[in-house]
C-alpha cells in the first residue's frame, strides 16, 4: 500500500513539474491566456503519453497540435532544448 501512493505521488509531481515547464513557456508567448490554453496543452501532450518533463524528448512538433500553433511548438521544443542541453535530469526511487 505504501509503495503504491508513493508511486502515484511520484507520478502527480512529474505531471507537476511537467506543468510549471509549460506553463513558464507559454507565459513567453505574450497575448496569451495561459490558464486556458494550459490544460488544453497537457491534455495533447497526455495522448501521446507524455506524462513528465523528461519525455519531452520524444514530443514533436505535431503532437502539440492542436491547441498550439507550429511556430508556438517549436518554441516550446526549443525551450526544453535548450534547458536539457546543460542537465542531466535524476530520478531515485526510495522503498523503505
């Protein structure tokens, strides 16, 4: 029992992080309304079966579309390049 809520716990801050990365991106693009376009995002990046910031090396262009707009995706994919170009990303699982 205790594994598993770790597990979902685990999983809900990956999505949590996930979000606060698109969210910051999408704050660069000016004119728009983040709180809406927000889910409609991560609802695109969830079919694909994007659920953390670490799989964001395996979204394309297309996949944020819809909502987004290609030049607004390429802007995004750009971001996480350029944040996954200096990081390496860590993930320890403790049971205990």
């Amino acid at each position: 029992m205790c594994l598993k809520f770790y597990l979902l716990g685990h999983f809900q801050l990956k999505m949590e992080i996930l979000k606060e990365f698109i969210f910051s991106a999408l704050t660069d693009f000016g004119n728009v309304n983040v709180e809406q376009l927000l889910p409609d995002v991560i609802a695109a990046l969830e079919k694909t079966g994007c659920d953390s910031l670490e799989d964001m090396k395996y979204v394309r262009e297309s996949d944020f579309s819809p909502p987004l707009t290609p030049i607004q995706a390429r802007k995004i994919l750009q971001r996480w390049q350029n944040l996954s170009s200096g990081m390496t990303i860590y993930c320890y699982i403790y049971v205990g």
